[in-house]
C-alpha cells in the first residue's frame, strides 16, 4: 500500500493541532536533552496530549498517516521550524530588552551614589 492509498486514522488531529503539537513535542526532546534527570519526558508529553484532548495512540496514528505524506510533511515540518524559529527571536529580543533595562538601571543607581558622596 503507497502513501496514497494509506487510511486515514478514523480520530486523525487535523493539520494545524498537528503542527502545534510537533513544536510542543519538540520543546519537550530539548527540554529532555537539556536536563536528562529532571521531569520525565512521558509525563510532559501526558501534560500536551491533555492539553489537545488527544490521546497518545491519537498523535501516534496522525503522525504516522502524515509521515507517508513526504512532501507535505516537509512542508508541515518547514512549519514547526519557522514557529519554533520566531518564537526564538521574540526570547532573544526580550532577553536584549531586560539585560539594557538592567544597564540603564546600574547606571542611574550608579549616577545617583555619586551625587550623593
């Protein structure tokens, strides 16, 4: 049987919580690099598949069905990148944003102990 011709599963997660879940399962695998002895990976995944109301054997049957679909998982995967990707860049920019609100505090707290001595 070709990808063509693969089932649908009869509870498949429709494409755009499918996308959503592949960004969470992957903050999940880098979370789980990160910090190999902290919360177990099975419990954050059990957290998501509550958080979708899908079940495990759900995700695994959609992600499955949508595997064999090589082009459009390329497409779907480019996806998960590019979200993963801003969301990335809206971190960093806060992160920039708070480290030159700290500078800026240091150097009135600074400017103001001068005035004072």
């Amino acid at each position: 049987m070709g990808p063509e011709e693969t089932p649908k599963p009869k509870n498949l997660i429709d494409q755009e919580n499918y996308i959503d879940l592949l960004v969470e399962m992957q903050y999940i695998k880098t979370y789980r690099d990160a910090y190999p002895d902290s919360v177990s990976a099975d419990s954050l995944k059990n957290i998501i598949y509550k958080k979708y109301v899908i079940t495990e054997s759900q995700f695994l049957a959609s992600h499955e069905y949508y595997q064999k679909q090589v082009r459009e998982q390329l497409v779907r995967v480019d996806e998960v990148i590019r979200r993963i990707e801003n969301e990335k860049q809206f971190i960093q920019t806060h992160i920039d944003s708070v480290k030159a609100n700290k500078v800026r505090q240091d150097s009135l707290i600074q400017a103001d102990s001068t005035k004072i001595e």
